[in-house]
C-alpha cells in the first residue's frame, strides 16, 4: 500500500492518528505547565533577575558610550559582573533539568535566556550607538513581559 492508501485504509477502520498526536501534546503541554508552577518562584525569580541585568545593561552602555575610553569602562563593567552572570548561569541550570520537558513557558523562558546570552556576549564599549542594540533589547523585552505573562497564567490556573 502507498503512504496515503494505508492513511485512508486506517481512517476507514477507525484509527485516530491525529487526535492521538493532538491529545499527547495537550498532556504533554499540561505536565509542563505543571512543571512549571511547582518551580514558579524560581521561575519568576530568574525573569526578574534576567530583567534586572537587561536594565542594568541598557544604563550602563549609556555611561561607556559618555566615557573617555568605552572600551575600559565596558571591561570594568564586565569583571564587576561576573557574580551576576554566574547567578543567573546557576538559576537558569537549576530549571532546566534534564529530562524534564516543561512545555512552551520553558521553552519561552530558554529563548530568552539565549537571547540575553547572546546580548551578553556581543557587548562592548560602543553597543550604545548601535541601532541592533536597541532593537535586542526591546526584542528581549518583550519576550521576558511575555513570560510574565505566562507565568501569571500559570499561576491562576486552578487545574494543575
């Protein structure tokens, strides 16, 4: 049989292929979200934080940019950070656990922690002027108020 004679052979005797896969992703989806809201303080504690350093990135490339040398005050800036990034590194492992599959808010959540990675990594003395930069910020932005968002959903979700 062909690939769509045995699909029509099995929709005529009763198989539900696609219900199946339907309702297997709705429980996976819901296990997730129940993930989720057992470890919804740590959740919201590494958006906070991720938001915080988004912040405090955003002040700080203003203040390189004013500075005589940028490029040394981004460096000062940097090594005085390296306890923050570690944290955030930490919390971030710590809700990522292997094996768990925790649904679209872990998946929102590890976008945009790649996103502030990524941000983190492509900062430097001038990013001020850039006009990419402002952009990834709002771009990041956005993503951690929708997190938020999923997260109060989560929350007031009476059925997990």
């Amino acid at each position: 049989m062909s690939p769509e004679e045995l699909a029509e052979a099995r929709r005529k005797a009763g198989f539900k292929d696609d219900d199946l896969a339907a309702d297997k992703a709705q429980a996976r989806e819901q296990g997730g979200r129940q993930y989720v809201k057992e470890h919804l303080a740590g959740y919201r504690g590494l958006v906070r934080a991720l938001r915080r350093n988004v912040d405090d990135i955003d002040r700080s490339a203003q203040n390189w940019a004013r500075a005589s040398d940028p490029q040394r005050a981004y460096r000062r800036w940097r090594e005085a950070r390296s306890r923050v990034v570690e944290d955030l590194a930490k919390r971030y492992r710590e809700l990522r656990r292997e094996g768990v599959d925790a649904g679209s808010t872990q998946a929102l959540v590890e976008r945009i922690y790649r996103q502030w990675e990524d941000l983190s990594n492509d900062l430097g003395g001038d990013v001020a002027g850039e006009r990419r930069f402002e952009a990834l910020l709002a771009e990041l932005r956005e993503g951690l108020d929708a997190a938020e968002l999923a997260l109060d959903g989560i929350e007031r979700d009476d059925d997990l």
